[in-house]
C-alpha cells in the first residue's frame, strides 16, 4: 500500500463535514470530536490547512490538524491527531507529525501537544517522546500529559 501525504489548502463544506465525520468515526474520545467545532470556529481550515495521509484509492489513513506560531511562539502544536482505525500501529501518525515539523523547521523549535491521561493519544506519546512531558489538570475532570519537544529530538531521534 502505498501512502500519500496531502495538505488540504481548499476545501468545501462537503469536504469538511467529511473529515469531521473522520474524526468522528475513528476516535472514542469526545474531545478529539470537537475538532469540527474548533476548525470551524476559528475559520482556521485556511489558516492552518489540515494535513492527511491517503491510500492510492483516496481513502483517508489519517489526519493532522495544527497551527505553527500560534498559541505558543516558535512552536508546531498538535491540536488533533487521528488515525484510521484500520491504519493504526503503521506509522501514520509519526508520518503526519514528522512531516510537518520538516515542513516548518525553519519557523519552529519546538513541538508541542497535550493529551488526555486517559486517551490512547497517552500510550502513543509516552512510548513515542518517553518520560519528558509534564502532568496539569484539564477542563474535563482529568489530566494532561504535556510534551513541549525540541524539534531536532524528533527529527534526529
């Protein structure tokens, strides 16, 4: 199988409501379920262009949503990433995010992102960064995991 990485640089409602509808389909976690709410909230479809991974028939593998230099300077912050439950354990989520810290390498030095206690988002990171991320309460009655990376830790490593 060979896998495409494509950024979505325009995009009809269609086309959002279908990779909401992604989202929705492949995660269990009601707060990654909002991702339709965010994007579409912040009118940040345009400004920070979601990222996907495709098969050769089109279908999506998974997805990246972020911004770059916005919530934190000199920063790429995952707010969503999602793997086709067909697709997990093949590196998509790596890929995705990989990708895109080669693709701002010169606007950025770190990487961050957040993830629930209790999401597989967790496991997916701890194994992935290690021990280095620190631990807050979150707004939904649980807690975070916070990794804030330097860029060349991920790419180097």
């Amino acid at each position: 199988m060979n896998i495409n990485y494509v950024t979505i640089n325009q995009c009809n409602e269609l086309d959002k409501l279908r990779f909401i509808k992604f989202v929705y389909d492949n995660t269990d976690s009601f707060i990654l379920n909002t991702f339709g709410h965010v994007w579409s909230g912040r009118n940040w479809w345009e400004k920070f262009p979601i990222e996907v991974c495709t098969d050769d028939a089109g279908r999506v593998l998974g997805l990246h949503a972020y911004s770059v230099n916005d919530k934190h300077k000199n920063t790429l912050k995952t707010y969503f990433i999602v793997t086709s439950k067909a697709a997990r354990g093949h590196g998509i989520a790596k890929l995705l995010i990989k990708n895109a810290i080669y693709k701002h390498k010169d606007k950025i030095e770190f990487y961050y992102v957040n993830s629930d206690i209790r999401s597989a988002g967790f496991s997916f990171y701890k194994k992935w960064l290690g021990e280095n991320y620190e631990i807050v309460d979150n707004d939904f009655n649980s807690q975070d995991i916070i990794y804030k990376e330097p860029i060349y830790n991920i790419i180097d490593g």
